[in-house]
C-alpha cells in the first residue's frame, strides 16, 4: 500500500452500537489525526497523535475514543454511536505536527 | 475564539483568473495552508505560507498577510478539472489545523 488507507469505505449502524474505523499509513510519520466532515462546517479535529504511543483530545472528541499502539495504525471507535455522528471521516497523517498533512479517502458513515 | 472565514462559492471561467479570499481570527499561528477536496473525495494538499508574500506554485500561488490576518489563493488558467472545495486551515498555537468551511469553485466553459 502506498499512503493512508481507510476501512470500511462506507457503513450504516443503528444507533448504540459499536464501530471500529480503521487507519494504516505506510509514510512512517509520527502524528496522526481523525476528523470529520459534515456539510456547510470546516473539517473538525476529533482526536490525534502527535506520535506512536500518545494521543490527545481535538475539538470534538466526546462519544469517540483513539488508540495509537504503532506508528503504521490509528483506529478511532465509536462506543454506542448515535445519530448525530453520521458524517464523512478522514484520517490523516502528517511527518510531524508542524507539516503538511495527507489525508486517506474517507470513511461514510451514517447511524439510523 | 478561532475563527477563519472563506466564500461559500464562486463562479468562473474556464481560461480565466479566480482569487480566493481567506481571513482568520486564531489564537496563535504556525502557517496557513490551503486544500483541494474534489466532491466524494479527500482533501490534497496546495500551498503553505508562514512568511508574508506570495508563493507561486505553477497555475497556482497562495498570498500572506499576517498583520492583517488575510490570505488568498490565486489559481491562473483556469480548467474544468478546478472544480473542486478549496480549503483554508491555519495551524495554531498548538500545532492543530482550525478549518474554514470550504469555498466551491465552479468553472463554467
């Protein structure tokens, strides 16, 4: 693989179920970050990794939760997903934090 | 609080000239970039600037003005494949992206 890869491409969950987005880079970068996308608002910062074995809190991390064991793997993991979290997910990695970041094609998702 | 501003949307001409304004308001700055994300797909990476001036890259080139807290992204030679959402996102004080919604670029033939 080259890049930033994303799974599932798309998924619909009923509501309070659990889901696992997945996200490998094969870049060996050091930070990794999970946004979301809805329509008419900005890309929003859900949880990130500066580096293999920390991460942080964005702007929006409430009912998400972020594990990086790796430096290659950044799963993001809904608990008991709700409606309000339908919306476009991409995963991102950058070389340090201060640099331009690649984005993976993004995972649709839509809770019912 | 942090907030960076952009057009909705705009309209142009195939062969013709378009700027896209910018202006942030974010606590702290580490350098401003700009995105392309056509629709259904992901974001890609334009430009960088985190000195005041102009940066040219080809058809296209990204302005500063950190006094004034502004930016541009001009795209020259316009083509139907330019189509696309541009991006605004400042880095701030701690290194996080703070993302404007997004500008929708339509070119006309």
């Amino acid at each position: 693989i080259a890049g930033i890869t994303q799974a599932p491409t798309s998924q619909i969950l009923a509501a309070g179920r659990r889901m696992t987005l997945r996200c490998t880079q094969d870049m060996r970068h050091n930070a990794m970050y999970w946004y979301r996308q809805d329509l008419g608002l900005g890309l929003r910062l859900i949880h990130y990794s500066n580096t293999a074995g920390t991460t942080g809190k964005g702007e929006v991390p409430d009912g998400y939760s972020v594990s990086r064991a790796n430096t290659d793997d950044f799963p993001l993991t809904l608990a008991s997903a709700v409606p309000s979290q339908t919306s476009v997910y991409f995963c991102a990695s950058s070389e340090d934090t201060y640099n331009e970041q690649f984005f993976g094609p993004g995972t649709r998702l839509t809770v019912l | 609080g942090q907030n960076i501003d952009q057009p909705t949307e705009m309209t142009a001409t195939e062969g013709a000239i378009v700027q896209i304004n910018c202006t942030y308001q974010t606590s702290g700055f580490n350098g401003l970039f700009w995105y392309q994300q056509h629709a259904g797909e992901a974001p890609t990476f334009l430009s960088y600037n985190v000195l005041d001036g102009l940066e040219e890259k080809g058809r296209f080139s990204s302005f500063l003005s950190r006094s004034k807290g502004y930016s541009y992204l001009l795209l020259k030679e316009l083509q139907m494949k330019d189509s696309a959402s541009y991006l605004c996102a400042v880095m701030d004080s701690n290194y996080q992206l703070i993302w404007g919604a997004g500008t929708k670029l339509i070119i006309k033939p």
